[in-house]
C-alpha cells in the first residue's frame, strides 16, 4: 500500500506511475482528481488533529486552574462566579472536542477508503503501456526470434 508522505511529497510523480499502471483513477475521478482528492482529505485530517490538540489542552488548562482554585478553601467564596466561567468552559470545550473527534474520524475514514484502493506503482523502469508488447527487449536469447510472434 502507498504510504500518504510519498503521496505528499511528490503527486506528480505518483500520478505519473499510477497512469504507466493504467489506473483510471477512483469513484468516476481521474487519476489527478483522485490524488487532489486524497490530498485535500488528508490536509483536512491534519487540520482537524491539531484543532482537537488545541481544544484538549485549553480544556487541560481550564481544569488545572479549576483544581487550583478549590484547593484555595479560605478565598472560595471570593472566587465563585469565576469558578462557574470556568466549568462553562470546560462543558464547551467537551462538546467541541467531541465535534472534532468526529471530525478526524470521518477525514480518516475517507483517508483510509481512497488509500486501500490505490494501487502500488511500477518500478520506474516500467515504460508506459498497456501490453508485454509495449515493454523494452533487454535480451533475446539464440534461437527465442522464432517463438517471438511481436
């Protein structure tokens, strides 16, 4: 299976491979289309990870300061309503984590569909095309010219 950095590194190049395997691409796409698509998915993947990365500590962050203002027992009362921003906070931050979770489940479900279905590429020494015909004559050994039918 093609791994998603070759794919991110160089497209063109495995756009040109995955056409000398005479890949038509996925889903009535092009092959072009279905890399672009692929990409486009993945970098949405990405983005959506490192939103949930965000939103996690910000909800990290909100509960540290939360356990450090209970353990202030003296000055609790002076601290309420600021207690009661922070849980709010936090209740919105689950909410928006559980979005995100949904969200990067869903890119890498798409992620996942179009990469078990693309084919590995050719060599580089495979030439383009669409028979044995089509491939180079590196030797012909004695004899083999009258079982040849090219």
């Amino acid at each position: 299976m093609l791994q998603i950095k070759t794919i991110r590194e160089d497209p063109k190049f495995i756009i040109e491979r995955l056409k000398v395997k005479n890949f038509e691409g996925l889903y009535g796409y092009t092959v072009e289309e279905t890399i672009e698509n692929l990409l486009w998915n993945d970098k949405m993947l990405r983005e959506y990870k490192q939103l949930l990365e965000f939103y996690q500590s910000l909800k990290n962050e909100s509960t540290t300061e939360l356990g450090k203002l209970y353990k202030k027992k003296d000055k609790l009362h002076e601290e309420i309503s600021y207690i009661t921003i922070i849980k709010k906070f936090i209740g919105l931050y689950d909410e928006i984590i559980e979005w995100k979770k949904e969200s990067v489940k869903f890119y890498e479900e798409r992620v996942y569909k179009i990469m078990i279905l693309l084919p590995n590429i050719p060599h580089d020494s495979v030439p383009l095309g669409t028979s044995a015909k089509d491939n180079e004559v590196i030797y012909i050994s004695p004899g083999a010219e009258q079982f040849m039918k090219f």
